[in-house]
C-alpha cells in the first residue's frame, strides 16, 4: 500500500529536498502545499523525477487555510512534515507580526485542527536553533528557549504551543531542530551560493562581523535523511537535534570555497558590521538522533561545498542575473 506523505513548505530548500528523497520510494504518495508557485526546476530537485506519485497545490497558510484544512482531510496523509514558515532572521525586525503570523498563529489554527485526525500517524515540525538564543557549549534539547530575534521568538511560541497538544491531547508530534543547512539548489541570498555567484561575478562577499561567527554547516541530505528517520522511528513528544560534529567560523567556510574556486580570499572578501541579534557560536548535541534514529552526517563540507560550485557552475546561464538578496514576502 502507498504511504501518504504531505509536505508544508514544499517549494522550501529543506522542503524540496525531503520531497526528492521521499519520490526515490514508488511507495510514498505524496502532496505538496506551498503559497508561491511551483518554482523553477534549477531549486527543485524533485523535477528530477517523473513521478504520478506527487501533486503540488498552491496553497498559503495565511490565507487559504480553509482549503488546506480541507485538502488534507481528502487525502488523509499518515504523516505530515511542516516546513513552512518565515524563517530569515534580519528582516523579522522590520515587521515581526509578520513572523509571528505564520510561525506562531496560522501554526496553531492548522495544529489544532489535526489534533484528533485519526488518519495522522505523525507529525513532524521543523523548528530551529534559533529558540535557545545565546548560549554556550554543547546545547542538548532541554535546553532553555532563550530567543534573541523576532523571528526565533516567533518559532519558540509555535513550539510551546505544539507541546500543550501533546501534554494535553497525545498529539503525535516530533520536532526537528538542525544547524545551518547548505547543498545545492539553495536560495542565492545564502552565504554558500551567493558566495559562488559573488566569487564569478567577480563581486566583494560581505562578511559581517569580520566572518568571525562560528556556524554548524550541516548538508540539505544528511537533514533530509535525519527528517524521514524521526518520520518513521521518531518518538511523539520529543525533539531531534541534527547537526556535525564540529562548527566553522564564516571567513574559514569563505576561504575553502575561494581556495576551491582558486581565487585569493582577499580579493574576493571584506570585513562589514554585525547583525543585530547575532547570537554567540553554539553546537547543538545530536546524540539523541544518533543513538534513538541511527542517524549520522555522511557528506563532507568539502563535498558538500563542491557540490554547489558544481551546480552553480552547470548551471551558470539559468542562475546569471537572478536576485542574490533575500525578498521578503508578507
């Protein structure tokens, strides 16, 4: 029998990726539901496949949730991944009920509708970091949400309230924090492609705060593959850290793709400000996930960053000229 998989956020990096790998099983039937358009296939890897199993609905929270409450309700999916949200952490300043909108109100309203659909098995949300703010060391799941942005506030708020419906109704959810995503297909504005684009176009990459943040890269598959083990082995309640073993500050992560693209990093950097809110350099502790999932980081940041430049570089004529600056929309 085919297993019903509905994927929020499908036209997401992390929600296109999963959908590429859940398509590599002919026994996933699987919906997507995203506000924009089917984008173009160069940040969807899952055009890959010619699969009748997959049907894409234009759908958004904010707006349409009567439509999707009633989609999913046809298509009585076992499981449910949500990658929705607004998720970009400076622009969350300029309107945070924005963010709270999506990420906390409009999650609730779709939660609270699923808590008693029997067709659900699980329910897998896709948080963030982001929620613990500054801190220190070697962050474990029960560590205290301490948000320094609007936008982390917004996903600290969803996730309390996810957790009441567990407490108070047995709703079958797991929650999925990861560190900093990479791989192909990406959205420009991010500092692996963008500093591929920057590094061809022969433009300076800022690096704020002199790229002296250190970050957890993690690559978009070793996620994907972390997302469908707590899908399937997952235990309700709990939360799943994914993430290396190590971090690595920006102006190191910069220099590897400049070495690899053989270009000399001071031709192709410059040190600007800080972000507002940046939080301190922290690593999150996936053992949980290791030991409860069997999960692991398989890919290397070597390959991993060698894969963008390859994508970037095979694709040169369709990404030229497309904006490398986030766009919001409301």
């Amino acid at each position: 029998m085919n297993r019903k998989v509905a994927v929020i956020g499908s036209n997401s990096f992390s929600g296109s990726d999963f959908i590429d790998l859940l398509l590599e099983n002919s026994e996933n039937q699987i919906i997507g539901i995203s506000r924009s358009p089917e984008k173009d296939p160069v940040f969807l890897p899952y055009k890959r496949h010619k699969n009748p199993n997959f049907s894409f609905h234009q759908l958004d929270l904010n707006q349409d949730m009567d439509e999707i409450l009633s989609l999913l309700d046809s298509f009585k999916p076992e499981f449910i991944i949500n990658f929705a949200a607004q998720s970009e952490v400076a622009p969350s300043w300029e309107h945070p009920e924005q963010w709270f909108q999506t990420n906390a109100v409009s999650l609730s309203q779709l939660c609270h509708f699923l808590k008693n659909k029997s067709f659900l098995k699980r329910y897998v949300h896709i948080s963030t970091p982001e929620v613990y703010g500054t801190c220190h060391g070697n962050i474990k799941e029960d560590a205290p949400l301490n948000p320094s942005t609007p936008y982390a506030a917004s996903k600290a708020a969803g996730d309390l309230f996810l957790f009441t419906l567990v407490k108070n109704y047995n709703f079958p959810m797991v929650m999925i924090r990861s560190t900093n995503i990479y791989g192909a297909h990406q959205q420009l504005h991010k500092i692996i492609p963008r500093s591929v684009i920057y590094i061809k176009s022969k433009k300076k990459i800022d690096l704020h705060g002199g790229g002296l943040a250190v970050k957890s890269y993690i690559h978009i598959r070793d996620i994907s593959k972390g997302e469908l083990a707590a899908m399937e082995r997952g235990k309700n309640g709990l939360i799943y850290h994914l993430s290396p073993e190590k971090g690595i500050a920006v102006k190191d992560l910069v220099q590897m793709i400049c070495e690899k693209m053989k270009v000399p990093f001071d031709s192709a950097a410059r040190s600007v400000g800080e972000r507002l809110g940046q939080d301190a350099a922290y690593l999150l502790d996936a053992s949980r996930a290791k030991s409860e999932l069997g999960w692991k980081p398989l890919i290397s940041m070597e390959q991993g960053i060698q894969g963008v430049i390859d994508w970037v570089e095979n694709n040169w004529s369709q990404l030229q000229g497309k904006p490398l600056e986030y766009l919001h929309k409301a």
